[in-house]
C-alpha cells in the first residue's frame, strides 16, 4: 500500500468535498500520521559500518537519518554471545558521528549498530507494517477532524440562529469523531494514549511531577546513549 492507497483510505474516513478538505489537507494529515507512527513505533535496523580511523569516532551507518535513534552496537560482529560495547552520538558543527566509550577502535572495524528510524510513505516507498496501516491512517483522519472542529467551532461564533446551531453541532460531531480516530490508532497499534493516561492519573489524584519522576530512563541531557545494563 502506497500514498495513493493511504490517501483514498482517508477520504473514505472523513468524506468531506474538496472544498471543506483539499488533497493537501489529507496530505498534510497522512504526513503527520507517518511522523506519529515513526516516534512511537519506529521501525529497527540493523546496518554495519566501518570505522575510517583509528580512534573512538565513526561513522553513522548507512540508512541513518534524522530523528534515528541509536540502540545497540556490536563489536567485534558475530561472537556468542554477542558483543556489545558502549557507544553515543558525537555532534559538533562538521555532523554527527558513532562515539565508543572507553576504547578505541582500528581504522577498518566493521562495527554492527542496531538503530530505531522514522518509517517512510509515498508514491514508491511503504515501510508501515500492513497490522498497523488502517491505524495510521485513523491518525491522519483524527487530525483532519480536529482541524474541522476548530473551523465549524469558529464559524459559530458569526452565526445565529439555526445556522448557528447546525454549526455547533457540526463542531461537536467532528470533536467526539477525532477522539474516536485517536483511540482507534492507539489501540490498532497496541499502545496507551499519552493523553489518556494522563486523563486518568489526574482523576487518580496523583500529580503531573510524580508522574513525571516515575518514568524510567530519562536522559538529563541532549545525548543518545546505548550502554550495556
């Protein structure tokens, strides 16, 4: 399934006329579905590389691009058990590079680097997982029935009467229908909605900081480190 097919997926979704929603609108909203589903669930890569230098620095593997998010590294590749040795992401104004924390490696080492990266979408290219494609597009169809919800929520407020009222309906009906994609997504990729979640723990009485403090594994700094446990 292509962009073509995302797209007439979404129509069918949300089958507004073309002058309530335009192709772009669908466009944007399959885009921003693509980005959504690529943070949270990203899809793993395994690429080697191969250190230029001898040294600590090198390399990204190939396929790597914004937003990939580094995993595991394994060196030298294919002992059992594997492996695995500590690396990070070295950025300065020249790029980013592969960091090995405390060794150094031989110019020519092929290091094994397993990867998280943004899943793509369009005219040739589909790396969204077929269990999962009917959820992504109920993200991109909650995006444009928010987006409808704000523009008939504004069109209340310059009408009166019964035109005023159909309006508000119209902007009641678009709001519970992009709550309903967003759990539809959620729940077709087998994940809790931030929001709900968040929804519940205030009504348990619990507060956002506790919350906050009890995730595991934030990073106090802007570094993307893998390190053995």
């Amino acid at each position: 399934m292509a962009l073509a097919d995302f797209q007439q997926l979404v129509k069918r979704m949300v089958p507004e006329d073309g002058e309530t929603l335009t192709e772009s609108d669908r466009d944007a909203a399959i885009g921003l579905a693509v980005l959504r589903y690529g943070t949270d669930a990203p899809r793993t890569l395994v690429r080697d590389t191969a250190w230029l230098l001898a040294g600590f620095l090198g390399p990204l593997p190939p396929d790597w691009v914004d937003g990939s998010a580094l995993r595991s590294a394994e060196y030298p590749i294919g002992r059992n058990p594997a492996s695995l040795v500590e690396m990070a992401l070295y950025a300065d104004e020249g790029g980013t590079l592969l960091v090995v924390q405390d060794m150094e490696l031989p110019a020519g080492a092929q290091v094994r680097v397993t990867f998280g990266a943004p899943h793509r979408l369009d005219e040739t290219e589909d790396t969204i997982p077929l269990q999962h494609r009917e959820a992504v597009a109920s993200y991109a169809a909650h995006s444009l029935c928010r987006q409808l919800s704000v523009r008939y929520s504004g069109e209340r407020e310059t009408s009166i009467n019964a035109d005023g009222s159909n309006t508000e309906s119209r902007a009641r009906n678009y709001a519970a229908r992009a709550k309903e994609f967003r759990s539809a997504y959620f729940v077709g990729i087998g994940q809790v909605d931030p929001y709900a979640a968040g929804a519940r723990t205030a009504s348990s009485g619990v507060t956002a900081a506790s919350s906050t403090a009890a995730w595991p594994g934030r990073l106090r700094y802007g570094l993307t480190r893998w390190g053995r446990p």
